[in-house]
C-alpha cells in the first residue's frame, strides 16, 4: 500500500443523485459534498433544517431490512450501500445533504457511487487517516448466526450465507487491502424473495423496491436476470457489512468472519467492540507497512553504534 493512501480524503467535488427510497418508496434528492479533514462523515437532512446526523455507532436506530441513523428523533434509512462505497474508496470526510428520510437506493448495489467518485476524483487531504486496528477477537452469538472480528493486517472479510432456495449456501473471501471493491463487491446488488413481498409491503417495507433496483427471486431463480456474478447474494452480504462496520468510525484493520449474519449483527458487532476499548486501538499507519520487529530493532541497534562512534 502507497504511503500517501495514509492521508483522509475526500471527493473533489460535489455529486447529485436522485431516486427512490427502497422502504419508504418516496422520492429523494441528495448530494454529495467534499468535508474538510478529520470531520468524517455527517448526514444532514436539508428538509429539516440541515439537521445533521453523524454515521457512528452510537447513532444507530433500529435495524431490521436496513440500516438506519437517529439523533434527538430525526431519522435517516438505508445508509449501507454509500457507507459502504466510502470505505471501500477510501473516502473518510463526507457531507451528504438529503430531503427525506431515506438514501435512494439508486440500482441497488454501490456501483453508482463508485462510477461517480471515479469520474469526479478524490482528492487527498493533509490529516493522516486512522484505523481501527483489532488488538482481540470480539464475536456475537445468535442461534446458529454468528459474527466475529479478529486481529490481522489489511481488511480481510469470510461472509457464509444460507438462505433458501434458489440462493442455498454461498461463501465469499476477500481482503479490501487488494483493492477489489469496485470491481467484486460494489456491482452487487440487493435482492429478495417474490414470496416475501406482500407480507414486507404490509409491514411498510419495501415500498419502492423494482426490478430496477433490486434481485426479485422466484421460484426458479432470479426473475430479472442475469445476475452480475453467480455468487451476487454473498457479495452484497459482504457490501452491506463493510456499509455497517463504517459505523465504526474509521475502516477496520483486522478480519472480519460472518456467519448467516445480517444488518442487526453486524451493528451489533460494532456496539461490542467500541465497548471494548481494550479490544482495538486507533492506528495510522496499518500494520502491513510497519517494519517487521526485527528490522526496527536492526535499526536501532545500528544508529547506536553510530552514535557511540
């Protein structure tokens, strides 16, 4: 990894999107805009006042199809998609205005936001970027669900899911440290079962879900084919977890294993672990571009024979 990917950025310019709320099926308008370093990123609903909603942990609202943001009662929705986009650019300072309660859900994968942050640039700022580097395993147990996050250098993710048929069982392994997101995770989009609508709908769900924007699966498989990769259902998992963990506050340096989980496991993860201070500690440099013990102290051993000749 190049020394300069150490520094915080940000786009180099504004970005507009519109489109349509996955739950709400209202209509949004939100922009993108360049934060200056260290201010990370804040959501602020300009339909209420510019009301500002910051993506960490302790702003996490109730999570069930979605994750969503609350602060003194005022609410943002379905924040997973862009979070995710941003940790896997390498974005880390970001306004983004909307006027509605929830992030347009766009064709249901990050892909729209990568392609826009490719063509407008990101540009690097002067603060050095901090990690979260995970000093211990912390896990979360649920029936037969799990999640854990584990020390290790980069930012390595092993997502199982199993869900039922057409999708069965899938697995998905891959370390961000690579630079894959744009090209394997980012295209992946949502998806869900043709038998679950009605009953989603009823519930106030998925109101503006479409083909355009979502995996409809029937009973023989997708009805709006093809999919973008055979294993799409994991690599989304996989995206929308990387969207969660943003919540953290700073991209994670450890690796993360994940087992049937989903969105109220993965904040789940984050709220034990930022209760763990012993757990993780804020790095900036990732341990993968530190000299290997060894070396340093070679190098130490060296600079005192000098200094005593």
């Amino acid at each position: 990894m190049a020394q300069h990917e150490h520094v915080e950025q940000t786009i180099a310019e504004a970005i507009d999107f519109t489109g349509v709320g996955l739950h709400s099926g209202v209509q949004v308008s939100m922009r993108l805009l360049p934060a200056p370093g260290g201010s990370g990123i804040v959501f602020r609903r300009t339909d209420l006042d510019n009301f500002e909603i910051a993506a960490i942990g302790r702003n996490v609202a109730k999570v069930s199809y979605a994750t969503s943001l609350m602060r003194q009662g005022v609410l943002i929705s379905t924040t997973e998609h862009l979070l995710s986009a941003l940790i896997g650019m390498g974005v880390d300072n970001l306004i983004i205005e909307v006027d509605n309660l929830e992030v347009p859900i766009l064709d249901g994968s990050a892909l729209p936001y990568v392609e826009a942050f490719q063509q407008v640039g990101i540009r690097q700022q002067r603060r050095k970027r901090e990690y979260i580097r995970i000093l211990k395993p912390v896990e979360v147990r649920e029936g037969n669900k799990f999640i854990g996050v584990y020390p290790g250098s980069g930012y390595a993710i092993d997502y199982t899911i199993d869900f039922p048929a057409p999708i069965g069982r899938q697995s998905a392994s891959i370390d961000l440290a690579a630079e894959t997101y744009g090209t394997f995770i980012a295209p992946a989009r949502t998806f869900g079962y043709k038998v679950d609508e009605q009953r989603l709908r009823d519930m106030g769900l998925i109101r503006g879900a479409s083909e355009e924007n979502a995996i409809i699966l029937g009973k023989n498989g997708p009805e709006n084919g093809p999919l973008r990769f055979g294993d799409e259902y994991v690599r989304h998992k996989v995206l929308d977890l990387i969207g969660d963990l943003a919540l953290a506050g700073h991209r994670i340096e450890g690796r993360v294993v994940a087992e049937r989980a989903g969105h109220a496991m993965h904040t789940a993860l984050v709220s034990r672990l930022m209760k763990d201070r012993a757990a993780w500690e804020l790095a900036r440099v990732p341990v993968e571009d530190e000299e290997p013990a060894q070396v340093r102290q070679a190098a130490r051993l060296h600079r005192a024979v000098l200094q005593g000749a």
